[in-house]
C-alpha cells in the first residue's frame, strides 16, 4: 500500500525534510480540525526515459478550489507549485517504479478562520508498473455528505471520514471497495475513485453534482473514450442499475480505471469488454506508449543510471 510506506524525504517549510522532520504541532487547525486540502498525483516512467506526472496544471487548479472553499489561503504559483513536486519526485524516484504523490495544504496557524496561514507539504511514494487487478464491490450503509453540509468538491480528509467507515463496514463483508450513495439513494462515487457503470455499450458516470468529487481523471478517460468512438455519459445512477449493468469500473488518479468483477456479491462479466478497452488506452497514455492530447503529462527530464546512485539532495533545517 502506497501510505504506509515512509519515503526519505518530504517538501515541507519550503524546502527537503526527512521524513521523521516532518511534523505539525498538536495545537494547530491541521490537527484539532483536521483542517487541509489536498491532492493524490501520479507520475509515471515514459518509454524515452523522462517521467510524465499527469494533469498535473488541473490538480493545482482543484487545490486552489478546495482552499477557496475552506477559506485556506494558496497563493503558491503554478510554477513554483510544479518545480516542489519535480524536485521531491526527482529526488526519490527510482528505476522501473511509478510514483504517487501528495499535494496537501495543512493549516498551521490561525483560529476559526481568523489569520489562516498553510503550509505546502509534498510526499511522494513509490507504486509498482502493474496494471490494477479486478475487484468485488459491495454498496455501502453509509452516504455522501450534501453540498450544504460537507461538499464532496472539497478534497480534504475530513470528507474521507465516510469512505473510511465505508471501507472498514466492506472488508466485513468481503468487499475490497464501496459504493457511496447520495442523500437521494443514488450512486455518488466510491471512497476513493469515481463509478464507470457501462449498459449496452455505454458508459456512464454520474456528474459531480451527485455527490461525487470533481475528478480530474474522468475528463481523460472522457475523451479517450469520445476517441475510440465509445459513447460516454454523464447522468444519475440509481443504485439498482449498477445491479444488473453490464460492466462496472473504478476511475481515478491512483484506481487508474480498476475493473469490478462483482457487485454485492453478484458476478458481472469476466471480459469487461469496454473497460478493458479503456484501462489499456488510459494506461498506454498516461506511460507515454500512445500519447493523447488530452493526457497531459508535465515531464521531469531523463536520467541516466548513475545519476540515480549520485543523488544527495540538500536538506534544510
Ligand atoms: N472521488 C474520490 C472520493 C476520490 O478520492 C478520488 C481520487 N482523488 C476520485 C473521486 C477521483 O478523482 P481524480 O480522478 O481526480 O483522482
């Protein structure tokens, strides 16, 4: 599992800690409140040797939104955004091994909304080059939280308190992931990745405005799809169309496009025609085999095998 791994080196403060360096005290918001936003980024080797982090300009924009919303000041340009995360990627990344990183804004000063200050804090793990395996998946008991109470747009890991219940009452179950429903009973997404769902040879997602978290892969996949000449959708799903659909996926930075081969115990089929289909276009994308202008990759530059073992990063104190 890729957090439960403990990498040499985090951005924080603005500048390289070690991981045992990077602290936040237990008086600020970060901690009493769980105040943060954030965002999962993957990166993947590219067939001339460079490493591609994908969407990276969309993830920055969706941080800037998540912080908006929760009053959490960001005034981290683009550029300077892109250039931690190459230095932290380009400085842990290994030979043969994707990365996942992960973007948060902690709130390390300020009460209640008054004097606000975030900190940028980058980690960074490693994730091995295999495609994801199928998966069974149950419907939770537990739901989305509405617009008005705890906006599923805001990525920040209060919102993941659900999804964590969800996954503990699955794993009860057998089931490796959950669905969650809205208020209104209807597919909203899964605890970490958004419900492809492909009925007669069309597939469909429900929009945002479900519950859902805007995801930035969903856009890729979308034109991929419009590519490949397989008709893509955005509408509600009620919970019993994903019983009887032909084919259910998993969509999202760090899910990729994961295939469902069972839902609340009902088999789906084995082939997963379109799905399949998908997951191959998206991966073959985002690893630069078959590039797509709408997977857009921010490059680190190509390094040679010896450059790997000469790396000594400066820490700051
Ligand atoms: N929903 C949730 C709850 C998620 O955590 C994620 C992963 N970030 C997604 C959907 C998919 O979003 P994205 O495609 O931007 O990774």
């Amino acid at each position: 599992m890729a957090n439960l791994q403990k990498p040499k080196f985090v951005y924080m403060r603005g500048g390289l800690r070690s991981w045992d360096d990077a602290v936040l005290h237990i008086g600020c918001e970060a901690v009493t409140r769980g105040l943060n936003v954030f965002e999962g980024i993957k990166g993947y080797w590219q067939p001339d040797g460079h490493f591609g982090i994908v969407m990276l300009r969309s993830h920055y924009e969706r941080l800037q939104r998540s912080g908006r919303l929760l009053h959490i000041p960001f005034d981290t340009e683009y550029e300077e955004y892109k250039r931690v995360i190459h230095e932290l990627i380009g400085t842990l990344v290994e030979p043969d091994r994707d990365m996942w990183a992960r973007t948060t804004l902690f709130v390390v000063e300020g009460h209640w909304g008054e004097d606000t200050v975030a900190d940028l804090v980058v980690t960074a793990y490693h994730q091995d080059k295999v495609p994801p395996p199928a998966i069974s998946l149950g419907v939770s008991t537990w739901r989305r939280s509405v617009d008005v109470a705890l906006p599923a747009r805001i990525k920040t890991s209060t919102n993941y308190q659900v999804a964590r219940l969800a996954r503990i009452e699955g794993r009860a179950h057998g089931y490796q992931d959950m669905v969650l429903l809205n208020q209104s009973g209807r597919v909203a997404e899964a605890t970490g990745s958004c419900i492809l769902m492909v009925r007669k040879g069309v597939v469909y997602t429900p929009p945002a405005t479900e519950g859902a978290l805007e995801s930035i892969t969903l856009d890729p996949i979308d034109a991929l799809a419009h590519s490949m000449g397989i008709p893509f959708t955005r509408r509600p799903i009620d919970r019993t169309e994903l019983l009887v659909a032909d084919e259910i996926g998993l969509c999202g930075t760090l899910a990729e496009l994961t295939l469902v081969h069972s839902i609340e115990g009902l088999s789906l089929s084995r082939e997963s025609t379109i799905l399949r289909m998908l997951q191959t276009r998206y991966l073959e994308a985002v690893r630069g085999v078959a590039p797509h202008p709408a997977v857009d990759l921010s490059l680190l530059p190509p390094r040679t095998p010896s450059q790997f073992s000469q790396l000594r990063p400066s820490l700051t104190s």
